[in-house]
C-alpha cells in the first residue's frame, strides 16, 4: 500500500490555500482554490465555501499592471465580471482572492463556440 502524499497548504490572513489545487496559471501568477477559515468573516463579507486565489509575485512591472486590475475589479459590480473579495499582502507577494467560477477559462470558451461555428 502507497502512502497518500499530505495535500500542500498554506495560510494567507484568514484564507486557506489549496496549493494542489491549481486553478490555472497566466502571464503573471497562478490561481489556486482557496477558503475562507474565519465564519463570522465569512459571513460579513458574503463569502462562498470556496474562492479563487492569484498568487502575484511582487515586482515593478507587475505592481503597476496589477494596482490596476485590482482598482478595476473593486469598482465594477456586473454579474459578467468576476468579483473581488480581499486583497492580502506579503513581503513577496500579492493574494488576489476572488469568485471561483468553475466553468473553466476564457479560452476554453472560445475553443467551445469555434466548435459550433465551424
């Protein structure tokens, strides 16, 4: 019998990373599957059981981009755009908590409706 590898964790403020969980990976940062361990936090900011987290690494170029994102997501209420919960802050990194939405990515939307316009 093979022993079962413990599942990779970590805690950012009041959210626990599913890092064998990853939900993609861009340009700049990985999304991973995340959850709030707070309830009353939970319930004040109306959270869902799980969220989605961009992981960015800090750096001139990506804070400038991101500072952006984040002022755009925070300002933009549509059921169309996916929502912006918290933002946290390490020494090295950005935590970008936000919708899960498992549908899958941009991408693989457009592969879809190719299939029905070809």
């Amino acid at each position: 019998m093979v022993a079962k590898e413990p599942e990779r964790l970590k805690i950012i403020g009041k959210y626990l990373l599913l890092l064998d969980h990853s939900l993609g990976e861009g340009a700049f940062g990985n999304v991973f599957l995340a959850q709030c361990t707070d309830d009353a936090h939970k319930k004040q900011m109306n959270l869902p059981d799980l969220v989605a987290c961009k992981i960015v690494e800090k750096n001139p170029k990506k804070t400038a981009y991101l500072e952006s994102e984040i002022e755009t997501m925070l300002t933009c209420n549509s059921p169309n755009v996916i929502r912006l919960y918290e933002v946290c802050e390490t020494a090295n990194h950005f935590y970008l908590f936000m919708q899960y939405c498992n549908g899958g990515d941009l991408a693989d939307l457009r592969n879809l409706r190719k299939c029905f316009t070809e």
